[in-house]
C-alpha cells in the first residue's frame, strides 16, 4: 500500500508544475503528503504562500488530517494570507486503492486585483455591497508556528479566567480544527496554557468524550 501511496505522489509531482505554469504567477500549486504532517509539502509551484519542499501542513490540512477517510475535497474556497492577499483555493485530496485519504493537491489562485476591479465596478455602477472578510489561514514552513497561530485564535480569555467548561470548549474547537493530529502538539498546547502534558491530555479527552456523547460529561 505504502508503494502505492509513493507511485500516486511520484505521479502527481510533475503536474504542480504544469498547473502553476499554465496559469501563471498568480497560480501556486502544492501537493502534500499526509503521513508526515510537520513535513507534508512534497512539491510545490509558485509563491503566493511562501512555502517550500520539507514544509508543514496549513491549518486547512490538519483539519482534513482529523476528518480522516470521511474527509471530502473542498473547491473554489477563499481565504486571505497574512500579508492580505486574497486566495480562491481547492484542496483535492489523495486516495489509495482502499479508499483511504494520505494527501492532497492544493491550487491557490491570487484573486486579489480581481476582487478590487469588481469593487471598483461595483462603486461605480452604485450596486457595491460589502463582502463578507475571508478567513485569514496560516501558511508556513514550521508546523509549531501553524498551531501557535490556531491557538492564539482561540484565546479569548486567559487560562485561569476560564471555567471547565470554557476550558473543554477551547480543547474542542482546537481538536475540531485538526491542531492534535500533529505530533507535539499536545506538549505544545500545554506548554502555552502554563498546564501540565497530563492536564491536557485530560482536557482534551474529556472534550472527545462530551463531543460523542453530545452533552456534558
């Protein structure tokens, strides 16, 4: 199976470049493979990320990682870097023979000139309405900067401050979003809430554990 997996990525590699090429510089395509998530960036054409070969999973991917073989590609969505910079994204996931999701190939357009032309018409014609602010998504080489970010996102009050069920809530939305399907990242998580490895591990069990029974625990 595994030879499998490494003949579908041998394959697909020479078709990010020919995706970016075809549509120039406001083009990047990327493929990913899943089962090295801190290192998943396989192949990759273009910039507008800023990512290279040996580089991490996006959030986008830990939360495909987390869904597993039930996860489904997801097309022509729209996100913004940290730099502002408007993207319509596909994320098309890899299948082997059995079905099981191990990667997937990524296709990043930079929407953003477009998106100003159309609110300049709009402005003009006296039909602009104001749209709704894309996510802002974390592209990066390192995997701990990926999951710093997802975490401080979730930060709204302090540790301390916050009662158990607050502090299930933050695991949950953190699991939800695909952060514990990276390795470390529980001892990393723990280490920026000032709890203990074991704490967290609790924490986020008992999540999972009210997250099936779909009550409190």
């Amino acid at each position: 199976m595994e030879a499998e997996r490494d003949a579908i990525i041998a394959a697909l590699t020479p078709v990010v470049d020919g995706i970016a090429a075809t549509f120039g510089p406001v083009c990047e395509a990327v493929l990913h493979d899943y089962r090295r998530p801190e290192h998943s960036v396989v192949a990759v054409a273009g910039s507008l990320t800023r990512r290279t070969v040996g580089g991490a999973m996006s959030e986008i991917g830990m939360r495909m990682l987390t869904r597993g073989d039930e996860a489904a590609d997801e097309l022509n969505y729209v996100t913004r870097t940290d730099t502002g910079r408007l993207l319509k994204s596909s994320t098309m996931l890899l299948r082997d023979s059995s079905g099981q999701v191990f990667g997937a190939l990524c296709v990043n357009v930079d929407v953003t000139a477009a998106s100003e032309v159309h609110a300049l018409l709009g402005a003009l014609a006296g039909t602009a309405t104001a749209p709704a602010e894309p996510p802002v998504t974390t592209f990066g080489d390192d995997i701990d900067s990926v999951v710093d970010v997802m975490l401080d996102a979730h930060r709204h009050q302090a540790w301390a401050l916050l009662d158990r069920a607050g502090r299930l809530d933050l695991f949950r939305s953190l699991d939800e979003r695909g952060v514990f399907a990276v390795r470390r990242a529980i001892e990393q998580v723990a280490g920026r809430l000032g709890i203990s490895r074991a704490s967290a591990y609790s924490y986020l069990s008992q999540s999972r554990k009210q997250a099936n029974t779909g009550g409190p625990s």
